[in-house]
C-alpha cells in the first residue's frame, strides 16, 4: 500500500473555467497576482508489486557442438564384416563357423530388412533358434567379460547356446555361477533351465520350511531347496519323497544343506522300512 500527498494551489480571484473583469474588461488571469491557498489532497493507492526473483539466473552452459566421429561397433565379428546379405547367408546356412560367431549375422540381417521366416527359409534355422543364438551369445559375452576363465567358456563352444539361453534371466554373477555348475554337473537344457527357475525363486521362499539350511549364494542349494520342496508335496514315508530328497541331497553344496537332507532321507528311509 502505498500513500501519495499532492498539494494543489487554489486561487480565489481565478478559476480556469471563469475570467474575472477589471472595469468591464477581460483580465488576463496569469498576469494577475494570485494568492492562492494550499490545499492538500490525500490518496491512498494499493499497488502489487510482483517479487523479484532473488536467485541470479545461470546462463545455459555453451554446448559443444563438435564431436568427434565415433563409428558405430559391430557385433559381427571381423572376419564377417566384408560380407554381403548373399555371403552371410552362405555362413548361416552351413554353419560354417562357431555357433556365437555366426549368430551376430543374423541380427545383422535383420535390420537389412529379413525376417526371421526370411532367414528361416534360406538358412534352416528357425525362428525360435534364432532368438537362441542371439540371446545365448549375449549370455555369453557377459560372461567372458566378467570372469576371466577361458576354459570356463570354451566349454560352451559346441551346444552352449541350449544351456546359456536358459540362464539369460539371471545376474551377471549369477550367470558365471550357474554357467560353472552347468559345466561341473554335464546339465543338458532342462537342468540347466530347472536350476535357473530354483535361483530366481528361492528369495520369494523364504519362511518356508528348511530355508534357512539353504545358501542362496550357492546355486546348487537353490537347486536343491526346489527339490526339497517337491519331495514335500509328497507322502512321507514314499517313493517318490525319498527320490525327490535324494535329488536334493546330490545337487546340495554347503554342507549346512546336506547335512539338512541327509537326516530328511535317513529319517524317511527308515518310517518307510517300519511301514514296510
């Protein structure tokens, strides 16, 4: 709010609308000597004044409108990357190279515009392969890039893409252990794919019975808590909950867990004897 003071000098002998006369004859009212008397007008006014912003604007930064030319890297590997649509084909189709090196072709491929039907009838590798091959190399490549154990991954040269597509969900860490159990055991893809499912799963078990004489960090205890929860689902004493445990007890690492199903089949061999 803010309060304005004028003061506005007012003549007696002298309006601007009015003239005053002298002996019958207009005077000219500013030669005349006025005596005028203040007076003083108050007005009280509320002006808005908007804050002012209190906060120094930075100046966007100066963009660098160069940059140096960096050529997109290729997944296929050097000794494919002169070869057109016709000879990446012929490589596909004869498999004329190892399983890993020729998969980069065909997502190659693909964005030269095939299709997996494309790629499927000129090559013989169907579209399901395919989505193996790409995906089972990637598996791989996170692998070799963590962990530096060339016989580890030379293991997977020949077939490896059944087995490393099945661990695809897991972590990088979790790949180099399974991928080293995978090996260690001669898993074939169901296994491969059973001791995925049991890692991804074990930490949304927990509360259930024998959790806890399980290593999460091991994937053959989390391989061998899903058979322990299996061999649950049946009878006790039977058949198939003795060779469910027995499962469990052969895919078991830490000694915490085997100890765990030893006494499970001890125990249910034995009720199973009585009950014989």
């Amino acid at each position: 709010m803010v309060s304005l003071t004028a003061t506005i000098l007012k003549s007696s002998l002298f309006s601007p609308f009015t003239q005053s006369t002298t002996h019958g004859f207009p005077t000219n009212p500013i030669t005349r000597p006025l005596n005028p008397a203040p007076h003083t007008l108050t007005v009280t006014a509320n002006v808005s004044r908007k804050p002012q912003n209190m906060i120094p604007k930075i100046p966007p930064a100066r963009q660098n409108l160069y940059q140096p030319f960096r050529p997109p890297s290729s997944p296929v590997p050097p000794q494919f990357r002169s070869l057109d649509s016709a000879g990446k084909i012929e490589i596909l189709a004869g498999r004329l190279a190892l399983w890993f090196e020729y998969a980069p072709l065909i997502s190659s491929l693909y964005a030269e515009g095939l299709t997996p039907p494309n790629i499927e009838e000129l090559t013989g590798i169907s579209s399901i392969e395919q989505n193996r091959l790409i995906v089972g190399t990637k598996v791989r490549d996170s692998i070799a890039q963590s962990l530096h154990e060339p016989e580890l991954i030379a293991a997977f040269d020949t077939g490896g893409a059944e087995l490393l597509y099945e661990i695809r969900l897991l972590s990088t860490t979790q790949r180099v252990a399974a991928a080293t159990y995978i090996i260690d055991r001669s898993f074939d893809s169901k296994k491969a794919q059973d001791l995925a499912r049991a890692i991804k799963d074990y930490p949304s078990r927990r509360g259930d019975v024998g959790w806890v004489d399980f290593d999460y960090n091991l994937p053959g205890d989390c391989l061998a808590f899903l058979y322990y929860r299996q061999s649950r689902e049946n009878k006790n004493p039977s058949e198939q909950r003795t060779s469910m445990l027995q499962l469990a007890l052969d895919a078991a690492e830490s000694e915490k867990a085997k100890k765990k199903l030893e006494k499970e089949l001890h125990g249910g061999i034995f009720n199973f004897w009585l009950k014989s």
